[in-house]
C-alpha cells in the first residue's frame, strides 16, 4: 500500500510552483490560446492545405481534405550513422499502417539533427553538442509549425536529441505529443572490461587496435549504447513523466515486443487528440509534479549529471523555475535503487531483466517518494507505469512490475536500497556552484584537499598526463569550459587518466565549468561550475599551488586564497572557434545562459524572457 507523499518532495514542490506561478500562467495561457485560435488545418487557406496534403497517396488526401481525420506528425531524429536512431529508418511506415488502422492519417513533418557524443568526443565537433540540443528545439518547432497537425510523435534517443525535441514540442504545448523509443543495442563487451582497456590504452600499456578492438564489441549493433548515461536516462525520464507507452524505453531493436509498441504509441496519439474523446495536450502532462518526479527518477536510477542542466532548460521550456538547490533537496531524500554502469558493472539489459523501470517507479509510488496524481499519455495516475508488457495471444497487455528483484545486485527495492541518498549533491563554495555525481565514487575518495593545477584545454592535460607530471596529488582545474566559452564539451578524455591516477594512490580531482555527462566515475568530479570562466567566474582567477578542498561529504567547494577575488581573471585562450562549423554557432556562444539556468542559447526561454512573459499582477 502506497505511503503518504514523503513531506520533503511535497514542500520542494510546492516552493517550485510558489516561484513558477507567474511564468507557469503565462505558459498556460499560451497554450490555450494556439489550442482554441482552431482546430489545426481548420484555420488554413486551401492554397495552404493543397501544399500540405499534395504529396499523399489518395486515401490520406482524402481523409485530410474532407478534415474528419486525426493528422499525427512524425518528428523524426534518423540517420544511419548512430545506432540508436538507426532503427528509425522503418518506423515512419510502421506508424502510417497503424494510424490508417484507426482512421488517421500520419505525416513526417520533419528531421532534427541527432549528433552522438560518442564520435564526437575530444573532437572539436563536440563544442557544438550542447547548442545542437538547441537547434533541434527549433527544427521541432520548424516541423510543427505548419498547423497540419492533430498530434505528434517524436522519435528520438539520445543526448541532446530528446531534450531539444521536448523544449521544441512544449511550444506546441496544445498538441498531444508521445515519445517513441526504439531501445538499447543488446550487451556486448562488459562496460567494466572496455574501461579497463581505455584506461589501459591511457597509460600506454596497449595499443590502439586493442583499444578499437574493445570499444567495437561495446558498440556493436543498432540500438543505444548499453551503458546509463545521458541517452538511457533520457528513455528514463520519458516514461516516469508519463510521455512513453509504459515498459518500452528498454525493450531491444529486433525485440518481438518492439513494433507493437510502436504501433500503440501511434494509436494512443490518434486516441488522445483534441477532437477524441480522451483529449491530453502535452503542456497538462509536463507540469511541477511530472517535473519533479523527473528528478526523483534522476537520483533512484543514478542517472546522468547532463539532466542538471537539460531537466532545467525542459522545465523552463513549459514555464517552471526549477534550480540545483531543488535536485540536492530531492536527492536527499531519493534512494539509491540501481547499480548501472557506470555505477555497477550491470548495463540497462541487466536493469531491464531484474525489474527495469516498472519495478523502480513501483516501489517509488509505494514508498511515497513519486507524485503519483499526475496526468500521463495514457490518463491520469502513474501507477499504470508500474506495469510490464507482453504478448497474449497477439495481443499487447500489461501486467504488475515484479515483485521483487530478479537480481539485487542490480535493483533494489526502496527498503533495501543501495544508499539511502541518490548520490547527486550540489557543491558550494567561494568560486561558485557545482554538481558533483558521487554514486560511483567510493567513500574514501570523496573527499580530496590537495593543491591545484590548472589547465585551459584537455589537451594541455593529457600532454602534461602523458610526460609524467601528473604524477602527484592535485586538484586539476579545468577552466573556460562552459556554454559561454566553447559550447560545454564533454570532458570524458580526462576520465582514463585521472582514473590512473587514483589507482596509482594518488589523492586526484576535477573542477570544472565544463561536463562529464552520464558516465562521470570513480574519480570525484565537480563539474558544471558556475559562474564560469567566460563570464567571469572566479574559477578563472585561480592559480597553480592553490590549495583546494573539493568535499561532497559537507557539499563544499572552496580554495584557500583569501586574495582570489582580487586578482586579475585570467586571459581566454586562444580556442578555435572555426573550422568544424562552429563558426555557424558564434550567436550561440555569445547568447548562451549559465549552467544552472539550462545553459540555454535560445532568448525566448532565458530567464529575463520569461519574467518579460508573465501577467503583470493585478
């Protein structure tokens, strides 16, 4: 039997919706307006609505023409060269046969781009990672501002992919809207044996084919990598806030399980449309309660730091003001429910098969630890999330979640859990805010006081790693890697070697304006800092010999230089800013917003915008 709401979850949301009460409204307000300016493609011209349908096979012109039919867009992040939008490639098809088997019509409306962080890492490309999150919020709204559509189905995986497509689909907050995975690739090499490779290639001790040699049998086929970080946490969210059909985030590509799925998603988008009889618009589903149950799902599963700042930018999106202060509250009080890598050797099929999220989101309602009256593609409550689904005779059925784990090295139930906290903590201190991932850090190591040395590039690290002068305790401060500076690029080429460091006996760290992501490790990590460098953070006036204490036990972060706010910022560096595209995304850097504000490059959703948006009060 379900617990009473745990009080801490109720009063940080009820200090979420105190502070989103005027941009909440004028978000609202928004929304009712697009949804009763007309029934979409009721308000277009013929000459608008002739361009629109021209292309469809008779049926569907006809259906379209006539206005009696439900018409779903298809938003769609395909391409062929990552494997977890590979399997998109058939999908648009497959919903276009299930829609016409509940008399609707599907289009695709449009691609975003989905670039993979796992090409792109320690390559200048990267720097483009967190703004193309942005560039797919506005390729959504491109796709569906051509008010053809009745519904909209999203197709997307991976790290930037479905945040951009949620920030992009809350402007269209009046439209049901359904996120359709396609799952992860099926286990390869264990996550725990490619780390040792990496780390060993690190140190010299092997060579690139064995390291390519490894890093193939990980990433072996299509579907998402296998390990959680930011493209499985994203399958995560998507379902504990009720945007997935429930149990098919992790279901494999291939899986018997997978077309059904698929083929519900595009039947519950026709049911759930403005003119059916069960109309539920996306901007009613992503509201304070679905935004803290995100967050909630973030700390039980161990998830991805990258959601400190994307889970930000999504809330801000529909008109909610969440900050760090909210996650560490929360994750005070969340249990640890899960061992993934890179926080257990298990990968998410392992998760998958000991309960998966049905089991987690179950013991969550029942501990009182979830908001379990909130509204969801299929109706209201999420306890149909706490379900399972088979087959039955052809047939697509749901059962309870597991009783209990079919394997509590891999998820726990909330009586027994792993910690008793999520292990995401939010560091303070006298050069600003951070966020540091603590759950796959042992104990011994989360402390660390030790002098600092600086650097300005990863490359300036691994060289100085790669000549033996790293060989020492230090606190490695990584400056002018933020937003503002160079795009925020991930920083996993530190991870090996810092990991070599610690395991060489090496009291080691990392300060940073810039992200880890999903796979942040053993090696503790304040990432994110903010203010940054590029917008005159004192993480940019500290020196070589520094002594810094990085203590997520107390959740400070300080350098004991009592003159740091007196000295000269250092200078820039002479970054790159050409070549690799970038230069198309000057605007982006020069717009874009602090970390804890969703480092947002997008004006309409910066925090000025959306005080500019609220009702002035009567």
């Amino acid at each position: 039997m379900a617990q009473d709401l745990n009080p801490i979850i109720a009063k940080v949301t009820e200090r979420v919706v105190a502070r989103s009460a005027a941009t909440r409204a004028a978000y609202i307000a928004q929304t009712r307006a697009a949804g009763e300016d007309g029934r979409n493609r009721s308000v277009l011209s013929c000459g608008n609505l002739a361009h629109g349908f021209a292309a469809c096979p008779g049926a569907d012109k006809r259906a379209l023409k006539d206005g009696n039919s439900a018409n779903i867009g298809i938003v769609t992040a395909y391409n062929d060269m990552l494997s977890a939008h590979q399997p998109y490639e058939r999908y648009p098809d497959l919903i276009k046969q299930a829609l016409h088997e509940v008399g609707a019509v599907g289009q695709v409306a449009g691609g975003v781009p989905a670039m993979c962080d796992g090409v792109t890492q320690g390559q200048p490309g990267m720097e483009l990672s967190l703004f193309s999150r942005d560039a797919i919020a506005m390729a959504t709204a491109i796709a569906l501002s051509h008010n053809m559509f009745d519904a909209a189905l999203c197709l997307g995986v991976c790290d930037k992919i479905v945040p951009g497509l949620m920030i992009g689909a809350l402007r269209f907050g009046h439209l049901p809207v359904i996120f359709v995975p396609a799952g992860p690739m099926r286990s390869g090499l264990p996550n725990p044996e490619k780390a040792k490779v990496r780390q060993l290639y690190a140190e010299g001790k092997v060579g690139r084919d064995a390291l390519l040699d490894a890093e193939s049998k990980s990433y072996h086929s299509p579907g998402t990598c296998t390990f959680y970080g930011t493209a499985n946490s994203n399958q995560m969210l998507m379902e504990i806030m009720g945007l997935h059909i429930p149990g098919s985030a992790f279901i494999n590509p291939g899986d018997p399980m997978r077309d059904p799925l698929t083929k519900a998603a595009a039947h519950r988008a026709a049911a759930i449309v403005a003119h059916g009889e069960s109309y539920i618009p996306l901007a009613e589903i992503v509201d304070e309660k679905a935004i803290i149950n995100a967050i909630i799902g973030l700390h039980a599963t161990g998830g991805s730091t990258n959601h400190t700042i994307h889970l930000i930018a999504i809330a801000r999106a529909a008109g909610i003001l969440i900050d760090w202060n909210d996650f560490d509250d929360l994750a005070k009080v969340t249990p640890l429910l899960c061992r993934v890598y890179p926080n257990g050797p298990a990968d998410v099929n392992h998760f998958h098969a000991a309960g998966g999220l049905s089991f987690v989101i179950r013991e969550l309602l029942d501990a009182g630890l979830l908001h379990e009256d909130v509204k969801t593609i299929m109706g209201p409550g999420l306890r149909r999330y706490a379900t399972e689904p088979f087959d039955q005779d052809g047939a697509l059925v749901w059962r309870d979640a597991v009783e209990t784990s079919a394997n509590l090295d891999v998820v726990r139930p909330a009586s027994d859990p792993f910690a008793a906290d999520g292990g995401l903590k939010v560091l303070d201190g006298n050069i600003g805010r951070s966020v540091i991932k603590v759950s796959a850090v042992k104990p011994e190591h989360r402390q660390v006081n030790a002098p600092a040395i600086v650097f300005d590039s990863q490359d300036d690290f691994m060289d100085r790693f790669k000549a033996g002068e790293l060989d020492q305790d230090f606190v490695a401060v990584l400056r002018f890697q933020g937003p503002r500076a160079n795009g925020m690029p991930e920083l996993h080429r530190l991870t090996p070697a810092l990991g070599s460091l610690q395991d060489r006996g090496f009291k080691v760290a990392l300060v940073t304006d810039g992200r880890m992501s999903g796979a942040s490790g053993k090696v503790p990590a304040a990432i994110h800092v903010s203010p940054e460098a590029a917008l005159g953070g004192l993480i940019g006036r500290v020196r070589d010999g520094d002594r810094v204490s990085l203590d997520a036990v107390t959740g400070r972060l300080v350098v004991a230089a009592d003159d740091l706010a007196e000295r000269e910022p250092a200078a820039p560096p002479a970054a790159a800013q050409t070549g690799m595209g970038r230069e198309l995304f000057t605007g982006f850097r020069q717009l874009a917003g602090p970390a804890e504000e969703g480092g947002l490059s997008i004006p309409g959703l910066d925090s000025v915008s959306l005080e500019a948006a609220a009702p002035v009060p009567a």
